[in-house]
C-alpha cells in the first residue's frame, strides 16, 4: 500500500504506529483539537479503513525490520565466536575462548534464551513464606497482586 494521499491521514498512521494516542497523533497531525475531543476524532479517524490498514502496514514493516536486525546480529555474532574459537584453537590461547563464549552468551541473550535475574531482599527476609498453609498463602499473593508497585518496582529494568 503506498502512502496515503491525505498528507494528515498519513502523518496520524505513521504517528499511531510509533505509539502515541489517538488523540496526540490527531494534534500533531495538524488538526486543531484538544482533549477528550481529539481523542474521540483520533478514534473516528482511525476507525476508517484505509487508515487502520495504513497503520497495520507500517508496523509490519517495523516487525520485519526488527527480524533481520535481530537475525543478522545473532549471525555475526555466532560468525564471530566461530572465528574466536578458531583462533583460540590456533594459537593455544584462552583468551579467544572467553571470547567465543562471550558471543555466543549474546547471541542466546539477544534470541531470549537467557534473561538476566537478580534477587530481591535480605537473606531469610522471606523465611515466613515457607511457613504459610495453601490458605495463607492465597491471601498473601491476592493482597500483593492488589496494591500498587513500590518505587523500586518501578525503576527496575531488564538486562
């Protein structure tokens, strides 16, 4: 589908798929609205057929590029431990080993093989969980699922 004629439809699709609302997209579009009311027009606008399938299109074209990106990484990276070990095998030296090791770790990582963790608290911090029957226990995990994130939760990020 090649871009669509209305310059203003075509700035609120591509604005839609970088992720904004429905209502941002619609102001930065070049209409003059505000609020609640370039919200509802957002949606309206959206609702139409060629605009909804302008916006299908471009993300899956961000989809595609995401997958050879990743795809071509995971390639040079593998094609760089593969050197590395050869290396290593020429020369009798560990250090091309840690390196192999290194890109293949990332390659796994990149792919979602391996997901950094960390834990939380003090040793023993949760010791009485282990004390709790299945009732206790229930009760626990719907309160914590019920209150809000602490600050910490929030700022947490994945490696």
């Amino acid at each position: 589908m090649a871009p669509l004629t209305n310059p203003r439809h075509e700035k609120f699709a591509q604005e839609i798929a970088k992720g904004k609302s429905q209502g941002e997209a619609y102001k930065v579009s070049g209409y003059d609205a505000e609020g609640h009311v370039a919200e509802s027009a957002g949606n309206r606008l959206l609702k139409k057929v060629e605009v909804s399938e302008r916006v299908a299109e471009i993300l899956g074209r961000s989809a595609v590029r995401a997958e050879i990106s990743v795809a071509r990484f995971t390639t040079d990276l593998l094609r760089l431990a593969g050197k590395a070990e050869k290396l290593a095998d020429d020369q009798s030296n560990s250090t091309g080993y840690a390196v192999a090791k290194a890109c293949a770790m990332d390659a796994a990582k990149l792919n979602g093989l391996v997901i950094d963790r960390s834990e939380r608290g003090n040793p023993g911090e949760f010791a009485y969980i282990e004390n709790m029957d299945a009732a206790q226990l229930r009760e626990y995990v719907a309160k914590s699922t019920t209150q809000a994130p602490s600050p910490d939760d929030q700022d947490e990020t994945r490696h």
